[in-house]
C-alpha cells in the first residue's frame, strides 16, 4: 500500500466549501421549518444510491474473476448500508409500518457485509490485494474523517460543538451539511479506487488468480 499525498482539486474545493458551513446560520440560510434539511436528507440517500449505481455500471462485477466480482459487489453492498443508514433503514419514507421490518433489513443488511467477509477467503484476498496496489488518497481520506467527526460533535454537543454550531437552531441543518460533501468524499474516493483498478488490471488480469494461489 502506498499513499498519494497531492490532493486533488476537487478536494481542495471541498474542503474550502466545508470551511463554510459554520457560518451558515450568518448567512441567513432559511430553514423553512425543516424543509430544507429533508430536501439535504433526500439528496444525499440519492448520492448514495448513484455510489451504488456507480460502482455497479463501472466496474460490471459479473464479469470479472470470481474474486474480483465478490470483492465489487461487496462494495455495492457498502453503499446500500450506508443508504440504509442514512433512511433510517427506510423508516424516513414508511413511518407507518412496523419498527420490526426496519430492524429486519438493517439486520440483513450489517449482516451481509460481516458474514461475507468471514466466510469468504476469496473476498478477503481480493481486499488484500488491493490494499497492497492501490493508492489511496491522503487528502480526501483525512477530509472524510474530519467531516465525519465534525457532523458527530454537532449531532451530540461534544466538547467542541460551539465552534462549528453558531445558532442551536441550525443544528440539525450544520449536521447535514457536513454529512454532504463527506459522502461526495466517499464518492471522490471509490472512483478513484475503480479507476486504479482499471488501470492496473487487478480484477480482469492473472495477478489476483496468482496471488491467491500463493497466499493458499
């Protein structure tokens, strides 16, 4: 595993507009008593379904080697929790239904992504694999923590919340807005993680085939 250390300039122009989003409640964004964060919810669940979309189109999984295709399915499944999270499991669009079926898919789902990694020695090959070839992209890795842990001190008043909650009012809103361009990270990431794969042929060539035959 190697690092890239220069970010690139999509990063830099997110992180510039994430320096902004304290300052929101100055700028005397309307919070259109609470339009205006469903509107953020419901655009980030359909940036997390086109991470999943994305992954699927681009890399074509079924048509890849058996590891390979284990491996980038695995990944959709990544972006379906991560929207399943983000929905409340699909509480936000049924609120009627019973709390037991969104338990059950958010139990199905969890599950799917530890299982498959535990049972499957390909898939946890092919993870090897690449953490052994990719690149991975410093910048945009340490923005998406960042911007993680910034949108949680605001959800739960931690220590440093003031800094970045300037009117409690905004708060649900501030969260929000951190929680966007975090996901736009995710999605700066694993494109760039698709294209490196591409490029140096990990999923289509013998080198995954050979690999696993000598780590067995």
């Amino acid at each position: 595993m190697s690092i890239n250390i220069k970010p690139s300039n999509s990063t830099i122009l997110l992180a510039f507009l994430s320096c902004l989003i304290p300052f929101t409640p100055e700028i005397g964004l309307s919070l259109l008593h609470g339009y205006t964060v469903r509107v953020i919810e419901h655009s980030q669940a359909l940036l997390l379904l086109l991470g999943a979309m994305l992954t699927f189109s681009y890399m074509k999984p079924f048509q890849l080697t058996e590891g390979a295709r284990k491996f980038w399915l695995w990944t959709v499944l990544w972006w379906v929790v991560l929207l399943g999270r983000s929905t409340s499991w699909g509480r936000d669009y049924f609120p009627d239904l019973p709390k037991a079926i969104f338990r059950s898919i958010s139990v199905v789902l969890i599950a799917g992504l530890v299982f498959s990694f535990l049972l499957s020695s390909q898939l946890r090959k092919a993870i090897a694999v690449r953490l052994k070839t990719w690149r991975i992209p410093l910048w945009t890795c340490l923005l998406v923590v960042t911007l993680f842990l910034l949108a949680d001190t605001v959800e739960h008043h931690r220590l440093l919340s003031p800094i970045f909650l300037h009117d409690s009012n905004y708060q649900d809103l501030i969260e929000e807005l951190f929680e966007t361009p975090l996901i736009f990270g995710l999605l700066l990431i694993a494109l760039d993680f698709m294209r490196q794969d591409m490029r140096l042929g990990i999923s289509k060539n013998t080198l995954l085939l050979g690999l696993n035959t000598t780590v067995s």
